[in-house]
C-alpha cells in the first residue's frame, strides 16, 4: 500500500493541495518522482537521498516511485522534497510518524538534511486551511509568514532529523514565533512631500490621482521634479487593508521577495522598473508564470519614468492590465491570473532634447521629432491615463526657499477623506473602492452631468476629438474633485477643471 503524505503547489497566486504518493517495489534501486514536475523536483531524488542518509537512514535498496497527485497539474519548486523524504522513510517502515495524515510538509533539504527556507509559503498555508490540514511543518526561517494564517497551528524546524523526532512523539518542542507581525522595515516610507520645493499645482494634480486612484502622465524637462515627486506618492495613500496587505504579500511570496524572517507587508508598494524591462519582466511570464512589476506594484504605483523610452509593443502590453486590474498569462500548462490593481504614474520629456515649450530654453528638436517622440505613447494607452499635466520648471526663488512644504501627513488626510466618501458610496457595490473603478452604469448614478455641464462636455469632445472612454475618464475626474471639495453633485467647473488635465489631447500641442 502507498503512503501519501500532503503538500502544496503554487498555480497564479494561489496554492492548491498535493498529495505526494511513494510506493517501492523490487527491482533495481533507483528512484522515479512523476507527476509533471520541473527540473527542480526531478533533482529532489539526489537532495532526499543524501539528506536521509546524513540523517542517520539509510536509503532503501528498492525502486522507489513518487507521485505528485494530481498528475495532470504542472508542478514547481523544491518545497516537496520534506513531504518526499518522510513519505520514503514511512513507506520503507524506517520510522513510525503517528497520525501522518493530519500533517502538511513544505520544505527544501540541503545534502545535510537541513531545512532551507521556500518561497510562496503563504499561498500555500492558506491552500492547507482551505483543505482543512490543521498542522504544516515548515522550515523555521518561513515561520512568522506561515503563521500569518489563522486556524492552522504552524511547526517550524531547522533539520529532518528533528521533524522525524517530533513525528514520532520524541520530542515535543518545536520552534515558537510571536503573533506580531508587522514589519515597519518592508517596503517601508522615507520620503516626504514636505522635501518638495515649488510645484503647487502638480501637487495639487497628484493629490486628486492619489484621492480617486486615477492614473497619472508628467511632461515636463528634465530635472523639474517629476521622479521626486512620483516616489512620494505612496505616502499619500491610504493604509492597505489586512486584505490587500495578505494579497500584496503573497505576491511578493511567490515571486521569492519576501526576505525571511519577515511577515505582513503593511506599507503600499512603489515599482520603478527600467525603461529597458523585458515584456515577461513587466507583465509577468516566462516557463513556470511568475508575477511581473504590474503584479508586484499591486494596491500600490507602478511608476514608469521616461516612458517613451520604453519599446511600443511592451507600453501596449499595459493596456489590458491597466483596464482590467489583472493579468491572464496563458501558457500550454494553464492559464495562470495575477491580480494588477495599481495606480499607474507615468513620466516623460516632451521631446528628445527634453526642453520642447521650456520658457528660457531653445528646444533644438524638429516638429517632425517632437511629434515623433510623442507619437511612441499609443492613443489606446494615453486614452486609459485620466491626468495629463504639463510641468513648469521651478524658479530659483523657490528653489532656494528654506521653508519645508506642506507634508505628507498633511496631504494624506485630504485623500482619506475623499476616499471615505467614496467607500461610503459604493459600500453596496461589491469590487468597487474608489472613483476610477467606476463602470458605465456607476457613472449614470453618481457623476451625471447638468446640462450646462453637458454643453462644457459637447464642445471638449469635438474641439479635442476625444473618445468614448476619455469622456468616462473626464467624468470620473471630474467626481474626484467634487468629493475633495465635499461637493454632491459635480459642477461645470468640476468638468472644466478635469478637461483641463486632458494636457496630450490638445489640439496642436506638439506644433
């Protein structure tokens, strides 16, 4: 009879449980593991062997076949090789594990029969719960993750040796870890809008992003404050949920960034990738789909600078994570989805010299390249960017002022009291958090114009030839700003003000 002890696998950003199935047979020693595995759980055969044998086993003379069940499910990682080498020891009589089936195992082994830390632990114990596994034993350093999940008593251990002694009633203590799980040091904040010198009115533009979770363009030349501005942004948004915290962790679990040791990541994460970022790199993919930067900036900003740097087809590759706030990677194993719900802060110059429009500066670029460069940014992609701001530079007299400006704080508590209002709004409309996540019928009921606001509209949507879905975009703005100033009905000047953010549909705008 086959013994079958329980583990995890990782599909998208969610486990699922794994039975790991060892049967031995006569025959010439040797050891089969099956069950669509990668190249990391074929090598686990030469890993559990040394591991029992330095463990004071000996590995058994027989064939030895292991089945990851089910079968048909693409398996990765070295997290099976605990469940493998107690599944063998059992079957082989080596030891006598009591109630082995109320147990779940996760856990990579070193040749020394150590335990080494896994990541996309937390999916996994969350996977465990679900399936009503009450006891998972976990390598010591992925402690005070696991224990993250309530309901599931968690075990850590640092070797085999010592999980086989406590399976076996030998000895009964196990690693401890406190309940607190706040990690201030991740992804923590240590910059401040109070640093930023000048730039009112791009502040006031990110405060309205920051309060109806609209995405964001910056144009302005070089060294005006664009990049310094955006990474303040996550200092103005309000605290994640210990929903979104447990989301934002498990992607980060997954994709191997959580550093041991740690637990709940409580602060709104800030992505920054590079203009040279490989498709897979920002949307996600590759053999076994793993998180891109749009995963990873989830419940927080993905900030991409110079963005028309970027390659075409990789800025065209954000439409759909940018509208539908999730990624389908499909791949011939499955289709795998990673959650994308970000705000999408995005900055660049408005030519290649970088000082097209600059009020002292001579732009040395043609038309022709002006609109060149401006034309590398999609109107697909610049039709799902609800605010469009050009940026002045920031003259020396405020730029040598002394004075610190209002600080994040300060700003913060503006944005949280919009985005109550919109909490209390759409309290019976489940999926929808704040302004930008409206759909039509939404806007039919909470952002319809008056008819004078309606005229204002007419004339915005022939003069810049905008589409149906930057007129949504407008109305959503516009809702924005009239729930900053407590305002229950949007006004035409709420409207004028939103159109006026529309900056790259102005007629002429690149000469």
């Amino acid at each position: 009879m086959a013994t079958v002890v329980k583990s995890f696998a990782i599909q998208g950003i969610d486990g699922y449980p794994v039975d790991i199935e060892t049967k031995m047979l006569d025959g010439q020693p040797m050891i089969s593991i099956i069950g669509l595995g990668d190249q990391a759980v074929k090598e686990a055969a030469e890993r559990i062997q040394a591991a029992i044998d330095e463990s004071g086993y000996v590995f058994p003379k027989k064939r030895v076949i292991i089945s990851l069940a089910p079968s048909d499910k693409k398996k990765s990682g070295s997290h099976f090789d605990l469940a493998m080498a107690i599944g063998v020891l059992q079957q082989n009589g080596d030891i006598g594990a009591k109630n082995i089936e109320d147990y779940g195992f996760i856990g990579e082994l070193s040749l020394n029969g150590q335990l080494r830390a896994c990541r996309g632990i937390l999916p996994m114990i969350i996977a465990g719960q679900k399936k009503g596994i009450h006891k998972i034993i976990v390598p010591e350093q992925n402690l005070r993750e696991a224990m993250l999940v309530q309901g599931v008593e968690i075990l850590g251990f640092s070797c085999l040796r010592d999980v086989i002694a406590y399976l076996e009633g030998k000895i009964s203590k196990r690693t401890e870890c406190s309940k607190d799980n706040t990690d201030s040091g991740i992804l923590g904040y240590t910059l401040d809008f109070s640093e930023v010198k000048g730039q009112e009115d791009l502040i006031e533009a990110v405060v309205l992003a920051a309060a109806g979770g609209h995405n964001m363009l910056m144009i302005g030349e070089p060294g005006c404050g664009k990049t310094m501005i955006a990474q303040r942004i996550p200092t103005i948004l309000p605290e994640m949920t210990e929903e979104e915290c447990l989301e934002v962790t498990k992607i980060y679990s997954i994709s191997g960034m959580l550093p041991n040791g740690h637990a709940l990541i409580k602060f709104r994460p800030f992505r920054a990738p590079h203009h040279n970022a490989s498709l897979n790199a920002l949307i996600g993919g590759g053999v076994n789909a793993m998180p891109g930067e749009v995963s990873l900036a989830h419940n927080g900003v993905l900030f991409l600078d110079e963005l028309a740097e970027f390659s075409r087809r990789t800025l065209d590759a954000l439409r759909q994570p940018v509208e539908d706030k999730k990624v389908c990677i499909s791949r011939v194993n499955g289709t795998h989805t990673f959650p994308s719900n970000f705000m999408f802060v995005t900055a660049m110059n408005p030519c290649p010299c970088g000082y097209y429009n600059h009020p002292t500066k001579a732009c040395v670029c043609s038309p022709g390249q002006v609109q060149k460069y401006l034309n590398k940014i999609s109107g697909p992609l610049l039709d799902r960017i609800d605010i469009q701001i050009e940026i002045v530079p920031v003259p020396f007299d405020k730029i040598s002022d002394q004075r610190q400006g209002e600080a994040s704080s300060v700003i913060r508590n503006r944005v949280i009291q919009a985005r109550r209002i919109q909490e209390q709004r759409y309290a019976d409309h489940p999926g929808i958090y704040c302004n930008a996540q409206m759909n039509s019928k939404l806007l039919s009921i909470y952002a319809r114009p008056d008819d004078k606001g309606l005229s204002l509209l007419r004339n915005a949507m022939e003069r810049l030839n905008l589409s149906a879905r930057a007129y949504d975009r407008i109305l959503k703005v516009a809702r924005t700003i009239a729930d900053l100033e407590g305002a229950e009905l949007i006004q035409p000047s709420h409207l004028a003000e939103a159109i006026s953010y529309r900056n790259l549909d102005r007629e002429n705008w690149a000469g």
